[in-house]
C-alpha cells in the first residue's frame, strides 16, 4: 500500500484509526462522572496531540536516524508559527498559504543553523543547536519586536487587512480553510456520552498522517540507511568516499521543516504566537517525548508526545479537592495520609512524576514506550505458545 510494507503499512493503518476515532477513544467516560476529568477528547488537546506529535516526529528523523541531538528545534517551531501569522496578516486568512510559508521559513532557518552547527559533533553542536534557539528566543523577545511583537506576542487583529479573503467590515478575521473556520465543531451525543468533531483538528490529523508516511519512507529509503550509518560509524562512512555531513545536513533540514509545519499547525488552530515557543525548554520537551516514546522509533515520537501533553493537560488539573472525593470512603485520617502522600505527584507536581517515569523509562526501557509494549506482547506470544 503507496509504496509500503506490509507491516509498515499495518502501522499506517493504526495511527489511521488513532486519529479518526480520537474523539471517541480519547472521550472513555460519560459527561458528569467522577471519571469525566480524564477525557481528552476536547479540540483543543486533541490538536495539541497531533501537532506535538509532528514536531517529535521531525526530531525523531534527525536524533533517532543520525544520534545528532539538537537543543535547539523549538526555534524553527517558533520561526515556522511567526511565517504562518505574517502570512495570515499580510496575505491570506487561508492555512493552507501560512503552513507552506512556515515550512518554507523553517527549512532556510535550520538550512543556515545546520550549516554552521554541524561543524562540530556530540555535546558541541547540540550546545551550538541551543545557543542558536536561545538567541533566536532573545531576538524575538525584545530586539525584533516591531517583527515578533515581542512579550505580548502577534495575533490577527481588526486592523489586518489580507490581500485575499479578508473580513471588509472591521472585524477580527478568523484562521480558515476556503471559508471553513478552524473552530468549526460539530457535538455528537450518545447517551451521556459527547463527543466533539473539529475541523481543525481533522485538519492537523491529515498533516499528521502525510507527517507520518513521509517518515517511514525516509526510514525504509537508503537515505535512511545512511542517516543510520552516520550514528553508526562516521569514520567508516568517509573510508568509502561518503560525506556524512551531507546527510546529516539533509536530515537537520528535514527536521526543522517538520518543526515548521508544528509551528505553522499551532497558528493555524489559535491565530497567535509568542517567543514562548522558543524557549530552550520547548526544545527539552520534544527531546523527553521522542525519548520517552523510543527514539529512532516509528510509533515512539507520537506516544511520548501524546503521553506528555495528556499529563501536561490532564494530570496536572487535579487537585485536593479530587483528592478527597477519591478517598473519601476512607476514614477520615486515613483520607488526609492518602492525599498528602498522593498530592505531591499530580496538580503542579506533574513535572515530579513525569521526572520519575522518564528516569524509570530509560534506566529500564531504553527503547521507550514501544519497547515496553513489544516486551508485553512478546510475553503474552509466549504464553499463548507455552499453553
């Protein structure tokens, strides 16, 4: 199927359902349960979990094939988001024109960042990747400000005034595609259930899924063979004649196009942008998602990045009062012992047990979350075999 394996196009297949059924999958429990407060089925989380999962995707391409990591891939996030606004200020409120200006941008920046940091290799050009995100982030805050807004960042305002399709009777324009607003939504009751169907969301899972395919033909290509040539020996890959630096160059750029299409997705869905977006942890997470999930992975990058925003989103908003509606069959000091021994790891201790767990992942999961679930299912091969 277009060109892929059968078991490369099995995995097409799931990540496929993944993101066509998310609002049912991502919605497991009636509205007004105790256990309402897990759903994720909400637009907003939703386009979160498909454009993170772009960005760690990218990554994946250049620190899983080539073990080049970089420090610095929130700056083309950043560039690529800045593309998309201008290009929705200026030209069109229309995505589409913004995504490609963004991949565009993106791929020039990381062309001139790659250049000059792959001259150096290992903890060297991943400083090098850093210092330029962290300048680009400085450049953006506060020297390029009439640009980049500076603190308060861009976002379409009543004064824009696009060369195409934009609103003549003063009003604040919106994100669209051909006229199709990106807030677009449509609720499905079932029962208790309500599940939510966004057109912006159907729209970054459609980039997620071309994201995805052009991933796996890299991987099965030769140009994926060489890109694991270079992480495997470099000093052999030059005893041939081959230049790495070519290849990791190719990768870099790849890479930060990726990066683009996230930055230019996130504007797409919330028409604003700020120098947040390059900061030097954004850059810190993508690399925890991508290793979280397993690194040079297909499926890894998508899960680590599902499986972070969902605690970012999810975990993160419970509180004591939750706390003590869980524990509340218990007496009344054994309630308050429950919640203060589970209190420090959810609500703004998120951070402490996605610490923990990524700590736990690497010292015993090396290949990440795929790993864990090739382990379970080789060990359930196994009994079915023994009995």
């Amino acid at each position: 199927m277009l060109g892929l394996t059968k078991k490369d196009s099995t995995l097409m297949l799931i990540v496929f359902a993944l993101v066509m059924l998310a609002p049912f999958i991502l919605n497991p429990f009636p509205e007004g349960s105790a256990m309402a407060q897990f759903n994720a089925g909400y637009p907003d989380l939703m386009q979160r979990f498909v454009i993170f999962g772009i960005f760690a995707i990218g990554f994946n391409i250049l620190f899983g094939l080539t073990g080049y990591l970089s420090f610095g891939h929130a700056a083309f996030l950043g560039v690529g988001s800045y593309a998309a606004i201008w290009s929705m200020k200026l030209v069109t409120l229309n995505v589409i024109p913004g995504i490609v200006m963004a991949i565009v941008i993106a791929g020039a920046f990381s062309l001139v960042v790659g250049f000059i940091s792959l001259r150096r290799s290992g903890i060297y050009f991943s400083i090098l990747t850093l210092a330029f995100a962290q300048m680009s982030y400085a450049l953006a805050y506060s020297v390029l400000t009439p640009i980049t807004g500076g603190e308060t960042g861009l976002q379409i305002k009543n004064t824009d005034s696009p060369l195409f399709g934009g609103p003549t009777d003063g009003s604040i324009g919106r994100a669209n595609l051909f006229g199709a607003e990106m807030g677009n939504s449509y609720e499905l009751a079932v029962g208790s259930w309500l599940f939510t169907f966004n057109l912006g969301y159907y729209i970054a899972g459609a980039a997620l899924l071309l994201a995805f395919y052009l991933s796996i033909r890299i991987f099965r290509s030769p140009f994926g063979i060489m890109l694991r040539a270079v992480k495997s020996n470099q000093q052999r890959m030059n005893y041939t004649g081959l230049t790495p630096k070519r290849y990791t160059l190719s990768a870099f750029v790849i890479s930060g196009m990726y990066a683009g299409l996230a930055g230019g997705l996130m504007v797409a869905m919330d028409t604003q942008v700020g120098p947040e977006r390059m900061f030097w942890t954004a850059s810190g997470e993508v690399v925890i998602m991508t290793i979280l999930g397993g690194a040079g992975t297909l499926m890894g990058p998508i899960l680590g990045a599902g499986f972070i925003k969902y605690m970012e989103n999810i975990v993160s908003k419970i509180n004591k009062d939750i706390l003590y509606e869980w524990f509340a069959v218990l007496p009344d000091g054994a309630e308050d012992i429950m919640v203060s021994i589970v209190y420090p790891f959810i609500g703004k201790g998120w951070h402490l047990t996605l610490g923990i767990l990524f700590m736990l992942v690497v010292i015993f999961l090396p290949g990440g979350l795929v790993e864990g679930g090739q382990r379970i299912a080789n060990k359930f091969r196994r009994n079915k075999t023994d009995g």
